[in-house]
C-alpha cells in the first residue's frame, strides 16, 4: 500500500513538472492566415497603416493581394447638370500583369470655370489606399514617371467599378497635367493610367 502511495506521489508529481516545465522546451506553433479585409468587406487601412514600415512594407505582397480578391466597389454618378465641354480624354490602360485598369477619363470644362474628371465604362483591379492622381507626365508607365514629374491628387477612388466624377482644385491649371492616373498611395504603385489628348 505504501508503495501504491508513493508511485501515485511520483506520478503526481512528475505530471505538475511537466506541465510547468514542458512550455520551455516544447513550441507551440500557431499559424493564423493574415486578413486586411474587415467583415463588412471593407480593407483594414487602420490596421495595415498601425504596422511599422519595414513589416508593411515586408508584407506588401500579401496585402495587395488581399485588397485585390476584395469585392468589387460600385459606383454611378450622374454628370453635373451644366454643359460640360470635354477638353481632353483617355483611355486607362493596364500599368502590369497585375494592376489592370479599363474605360474612358474625360478632362471636362464647366462653364462656371471649374473642371472634373469623368471616368465611364470604368473597372481597375482593386487594392489598398486608391486614389485618382492628375499627373503631369504624357504618358507614366512607371511610378518614377509620376512622382518625379509631378501630380495633383484628386482625392481617394470612389470606387473601383463604374462611372464617377472628381472636382479638379480650382488652383491647378490643367493644361500642365497630361494624365489621370489610378494610384496606391500606401505602396506608391501605379494601378491603372490614362494619358490624355486634347480633343
């Protein structure tokens, strides 16, 4: 009976070592799948944006990719109701395999002065923090091409399907600009440019 006791003592004993002293020398891996989409199928920009540079910029794969498999987001604004002239116009094009971009950009001129950029027939591959840039290169294939010749942001994507309207600052003179441009300010990509011609 004794021994019966002091086996059960050793046993008890040798599991509470275990059980304290296991956690040193056994991992437990966990490998959870990353998403920056939130539930409500919006992307995570708070948190990707909270992440220190050299991790984002690490991830960059990842996140685009997850930006891209998001819904689409549709939109369908109507021409404002003056008589708009278009002063120039293009067509988006794919910048790579990857950032693709389709339909016209119509540069029109108000006739209160003012100017909008008109996207119709648009589509371009979604992703993180999109914005519609003026450029002022001809013709940007490149991200070098825009940020060193120069832009005007327009503000962020309003969608990444369908026909929609951007407010051109009143101090820009759009003559210096000859591009819109779809852009991820958060990586400094080029998704999708439209050179423009004068029309």
């Amino acid at each position: 009976m004794k021994n019966a006791v002091v086996a059960v003592v050793v046993i008890a004993g040798f599991a509470a070592g275990w059980f304290f002293i296991s956690p040193l020398f056994i991992d437990e891996a966990v490998d959870e799948p990353l998403t920056f989409v939130l539930e409500d199928g919006s992307f995570d920009m708070g948190g990707v944006m909270a992440m220190p540079e050299e991790k984002r910029m690490a991830m960059k794969a990842d996140i685009m990719a997850a930006a891209a498999g998001m819904a689409d987001r549709s939109t369908a604004e109507a021409m404002p109701a003056e008589s708009p002239r278009v002063i120039a116009s293009g067509m988006f094009v794919d910048a790579d395999s990857i950032h693709q971009g389709e339909g016209v950009a119509n540069l029109y001129a108000l006739p209160d002065g003012r100017h909008i950029v008109r996207f119709e027939d648009f589509r371009t591959t979604n992703g993180p923090a999109l914005y519609v840039y003026l450029a002022k290169h001809p013709n940007p294939t490149t991200a070098a091409h825009v940020e060193e010749d120069g832009y005007v942001s327009l503000g962020t994507l309003k969608g990444n399907v369908g026909n929609q309207n951007y407010e051109v600052p009143s101090d820009v003179n759009v003559s210096e600009y000859g591009s819109v441009v779809i852009w991820c300010q958060l990586f400094g990509v080029l998704f999708s440019p439209a050179a423009l011609t004068a029309t």
